[in-house]
C-alpha cells in the first residue's frame, strides 16, 4: 500500500500507535514478501524500516535508535532478531 500511495508513511505511524510499531509492521511485511520469508524481523530490518519511515514522514521530535525501538516492540510482545552479544575475555 506505501508503494502504491493508497497509504502515506505518517498515516502508517498514526494507524500504528507510533515509530516503533510503523518500523515492525513496515520490517515484518518485507520479511515476508523477500525471497526468504521469516515472520520475526531483525533488528537490522527494524532499522532500515524505520530509516525509510522518518525519510519519507513528516515526523518531529526525538528519533530513537533502532534497539530503543526494538525494546518497545519486545515491551509490546513483538519478538525482533537481535545479534548476539560476545563476551571479552
């Protein structure tokens, strides 16, 4: 619907209650229409859809970073990938 115009990027924050959950809808539609589907976005999708939102809405204030946004979502019940942490010895 974004790329066809029948829906802007604010209406798409407006109609998800906010950034974080317009970025996971946006990263979770993309992973399931590429070429390897997955149900569950990575925090690297998350951030580029959320890069595309604010790129294209008329949207003021702070902008989170992409593991602020994944909290919310994870706060939320939505799962996101996020890498793994190594441990230095």
């Amino acid at each position: 619907m974004l790329e066809e115009r029948r829906l802007s990027y604010d209406d798409l924050v407006h109609e998800s209650g906010g950034l974080a959950f317009a970025a996971y809808r946006l990263a979770r539609a993309r992973c399931l229409a590429g070429s390897f589907t997955m149900k569950v976005p990575t925090l690297r999708e998350l951030s580029a859809a959320a890069s595309e939102i604010t790129s294209n809405a008329r949207l003021s204030g702070f902008r989170p970073d992409a593991s602020m946004l994944a909290g919310e979502c994870e706060q939320a019940g939505l799962a996101v990938i996020t890498p793994l942490r190594r441990r230095v010895a």
